[in-house]
C-alpha cells in the first residue's frame, strides 16, 4: 500500500512538472506566436516608421520619404516598394538658410519601383551584413536644384572613409548586380526655376559590388563595383549665352573595358545666320559643329572618379565645323591676349591628359559676310585629317613635354592638298607657338570663290604651283617666311554696282594692279623670291586671324603689293 502511495505520489509530481512545463512551453509559444502575428501585422508600419525617421535624422529634418506599399518576403529575402518619393521640405529648407546652413543642392526623387531580390535573412540578422543578389531601381524621375549656396557648393573631403558613411552600422553590404533602369534626371536653378540640364534613359549596371573596408582599398573597383557600366539616351542642355543648345546622343561608359563612347554630340544654333547678327550689339562668330563616334581609349577610372581625366587616346570619327561671321557688325575692343588655344586649356578647372587625339574625316568651312559690298564667301577643307599629341593641363606631364602639337591635313576647296603642323608651347608666358604649312598646286581662278566676294578682286588667269609658310607667333607679334611659286597671274579688281545689281569691274585699277604684279614666280632666269615677314598682332583678333594676316602679308609682298 505504502508503495502504491509512494507511485502515486510520485506520478503526481511528474505530471505537476509536466504540466508546469508544458504550461511554459504554451506561454512562450503564445508569444512567439504572438510576436510572429505582431511582427506580420505591423511589420510594413514598422520600417515604414522607421525608414522616415532615419531619412528625416540624417538630413536633419530636410527631407521626408513616402512610398504606396512594401512587400516582403522574409524566407526567400525579397522586398519590393511601390511609388518611392524622396522629396524636400521647402520651409525646413528656409530654416536652413536663415541659419546659414543650406546646402548647395536639392532632390526630388520619384521611383516607380524598387526590388531587392535574395537578401540572405539570417546573415543580415546574425552578422550585421547585408548580402544579396539584385536591387534594381526602375524608371526612377531625379530632379537635381542647385542653390548655388551652402557649406557643401564646393567639393570637400569626407571626415570618414566613404564606404564608412555607406555602411553606418553594418559591417558589409554586397550584391551581385545593382540596376538602375532608364533614368530621367534634370537639374535646374532654385533662383530661376529654369531647367539647365536634362539626362535621358539613363542605365546604370553595377556588377560584383562590395562595400566594406577591404573593397574600399581596391582601385580595381569603381563605385565599389568590379564593373559599371553606364548608358544615356540623351544629354541636352543650353549654352551660357542662350544662342546655342548642346546635345549629346547615345554615351556608354564601360569600366571593365575602361572606354567611353558618344554617338554623336553637337553644337546648334538657335537663330539663323540673319537673326543671330540682328541679336549682336558687337561682332560675334557663329557656330555650328557636330562630331560623330566620340571613344575615349584606356580611360583611367580611378582618376574619373576622383574627378581627374586621363586616358591614352581619344578617336573622332566624323566632324563637321561650320564658323560664320558678318563684317558689317562694329567690332569688339576686346584684348584677346591669353585666348590662344594652350592657353585656353591651361585655364579648364578639371585636370586631364589625353595621349592623342585623332579625328578622320572632318569638314571645316570658314565663311565671312563683306563689310562693303555684304556679299559671302566660303574658305572650305574637306577630308580633314588631324592629330593632335600631348593634349594636356597637368603640371607635372608638362614639366616632362611641353609641346602639344597639332599635324592637319585635308583638301582645299576640294581641289588640292592643305598641310599644317602646329607646336604649341604648354604653360609658356608669351603664348609661343610656331606654325608651319604648304598648298597647292591650283588653278587661280578656283579661289574666286571667296577672292570676288570677300576680296573685291577676281583672278582670270594663273597657277599656284604651291605657297609654303613658316612662322613663329606669340601673344603681341609674329615672323617668319613665305613662299609662293606661281605662274601667268592676272587679276580684275572688282567694284560693286547697286544700280545693276552686281559687280563690275574697275578699269584702271585693274591695269594699275597688273602692271605692278609680278605675274609668275620664279621669273625667267631667277631664284624664287620668299618673303620675309613681321607682323604686329591686333590684339582683339584671334589666332587664326592673326595667322591669316601673315602669310597673306608674306603673299603680298611676294605678288608684288608692299601695301
């Protein structure tokens, strides 16, 4: 009996510590249970609250963040939100600017749709790192507003490493592929509310990414990706002066190959020839350019991304430069000493080094309106050739080379051969440079073409075997030799006829002109004669013009003409 109690009693306790025991277990699946049903229940409010709280801390009250809907899924690690706005509060804003602490940029961002897809739950929850496949941001509207204010409108050095900042708690963040697909952006002026720049279908691919301390150290990397790779449909924005629209067509940007290609970028005027002079105050060139397969060669990616651009060869293959100017237009008292073309990318604020640029096939047309008789005439190269070689402002490549030199080569009015060599003297007080050249041979009367409009002069008979130059040029002056072999020249000078409306030609001057011409050279039984020739520089005329003036010079003096 006393054993049969003895059982019970123990049996009694088992089942009491059971019972205890299951009890326990039964609480704390209820609230595994009910923090399961909590966490699903108010899982989306949760980061919702969250996500707004740290975007309105970290941008110290400036910007606020709404998106429609989230969806998760915890076990395969994927995550979507719908209609994602990242906009700014504009009365924060003017809080900011009454302390003196705005920032030299606003945003606006609209994202249709954000997927993330095989985030590794566990890890992200046990070792603080965040590891995934894919995140892609789809159609994303970005509208970029420069203040022109604020601590931050120039560029500083971050305190912290960058991919510290990224981080902030985590240790790693990394994916297999990060997407952004067909981007709009446009940037515009807080004051003005003018659009400056628009940014079509943009892509962006960033493949292997990792941020941590380690990849932050690889200069392999660019973006914290192995590879990015970036493409624009579109880039247009207007020049400073509002008479021309810039645009470019079809960029891509490969990191892994180190190339950049545009498809097309071109310079366009507004007005026509005759609206843009009627708009001029002082006389003005107009201009109309357009290049074809733009590809940067053995771009260096760490230097772009440090702002630096540095690349072995830069290629053009079609390039189309159109210039126009009227004379009748008063011209501008302008100094233009320090304009020369060296001295004009010493000045460009971004450091670059281009080993060479080459371009194939261009076509150039000078073409100028007469101040007197307001008739045009057109200077043409076709089949331009040119390369250029140490293309460069860096100090320190210069202090190794400072010759930049440009060799050209094309065909003069379609007809014969142009050469040009240009050495140009990188960082040299006085803007030296030295330039040499040949044409020919061509029949004299192919130059009426621009000689009658331009020149009041027509040539009826004559050959230019061929005209070399060879001229050294600075700022203030220029000299040198010319050269020109021709043979049988004959001219009528011209005069213009309102009242038959057209040109006649001036009798007297005409045989005057002729009898101090020297019709050919060499004469008979002579040396050729070369010209040797100084000129003082107009100081409001470009290079070209200047260069113009003093193998003309040299021409004159050779035909026979000392004034």
């Amino acid at each position: 009996m006393e054993i049969v109690e003895t059982k019970v009693k123990k049996s009694k306790g088992i089942s009491k510590r059971l019972l205890i025991t299951l009890s326990i277990l039964i609480f704390f699946i209820a609230i595994i249970s009910g923090g399961i049903w909590y966490w699903n229940a108010h899982k989306k409010a949760m980061i919702k609250n969250k996500m707004q709280t740290t975007v309105r801390k970290k941008s110290d009250g400036l910007y606020k963040i709404k998106y429609d809907s989230l969806e998760m899924d915890e076990i395969a690690g994927d995550l979507s939100i719908s209609n994602m706005n990242l906009t700014y509060d504009s009365t924060r804003y003017m809080d900011l600017v009454k302390l003196g602490k705005e920032p030299s940029i606003l945003l606006n961002i609209h994202i249709p749709e954000i997927s993330v897809v095989g985030v590794q739950t566990p890890r992200a929850l046990i070792s603080n790192e965040i590891v995934g496949r894919k995140l892609e941001l789809k159609n994303p509207v970005i509208n970029i507003i420069y203040t022109s204010a604020g601590n931050d409108s120039t560029p500083v050095v971050p305190q912290k490493e960058l991919y510290a900042q990224i981080l902030g708690e985590l240790d790693l963040i990394q994916a297999d592929t990060v997407l952004i697909s067909s981007a709009q952006i446009t940037t515009s002026s807080w004051r003005s509310k003018k659009t400056t720049i628009q940014i079509q279908d943009v892509s962006i691919t960033l493949m292997n990414v990792k941020i941590d301390s380690i990849s932050n150290a690889d200069i392999s990397r660019m973006l914290f990706a192995k590879d990015v790779n970036i493409t624009c449909g579109k880039l247009t924005w207007p020049s400073a002066d509002k008479f021309y629209n810039f645009s470019a067509d079809s960029l891509s940007l490969s990191s892994a190959r180190k190339y950049f290609f545009i498809k097309s970028f071109r310079l366009i005027p507004i007005l026509n020839e005759d609206a843009f002079v009627k708009t001029l105050p002082i006389q003005d060139d107009r201009f109309d350019l357009s290049i074809s397969n733009i590809q940067l060669r053995n771009l260096n990616m760490q230097q772009l991304f440090e702002q630096n651009l540095v690349a072995d060869s830069m290629l053009i293959g079609d390039a189309d430069f159109k210039i126009f100017c009227d004379l009748g237009i008063p011209h501008e008292k302008k100094n233009r000493v320090g304009t020369y073309p060296q001295q004009v990318i010493e000045k460009i604020p971004m450091p670059f080094r281009i080993g060479k640029i080459i371009m194939a096939n261009g076509f150039i047309e000078y073409k100028e309106k007469s101040k007197i008789n307001r008739e045009s005439g057109k200077v043409q190269f076709y089949h331009v050739y040119a390369d250029i070689n140490n293309f460069t402002n860096d100090k320190k490549v210069i202090a190794l080379n400072n010759v930049m030199t440009l060799d050209m080569s094309s065909s003069f009015l379609n007809k014969t051969p142009f050469k040009v060599n240009w050495l140009f003297y990188l960082l040299d007080p006085k803007g030296r440079f030295d330039l040499k050249g040949t044409v020919g041979p061509i029949d004299g009367k192919l130059l009426n073409s621009f000689a009658e409009p331009m020149g009041d002069i027509s040539i009826k008979k004559g050959t230019i075997n061929v005209a070399e130059f060879n001229l050294h040029g600075n700022d203030y002056n220029m000299d040198g030799s010319v050269k020109m072999l021709y043979q049988d020249l004959k001219v009528t000078m011209l005069k213009q006829d309102r009242r038959l409306n057209g040109k006649h030609k001036k009798p007297m001057l005409s045989l005057l002109a002729n009898i101090l011409l020297i019709n050919s050279n060499p004469k008979k039984d002579e040396e050729p004669r070369e010209a040797k020739v100084y000129l003082d520089r107009d100081l409001n005329h470009t290079i070209f013009n200047f260069s113009w003036l003093t193998v003309l010079k040299g021409i004159r003096e050779t035909v026979g003409i000392k004034q």
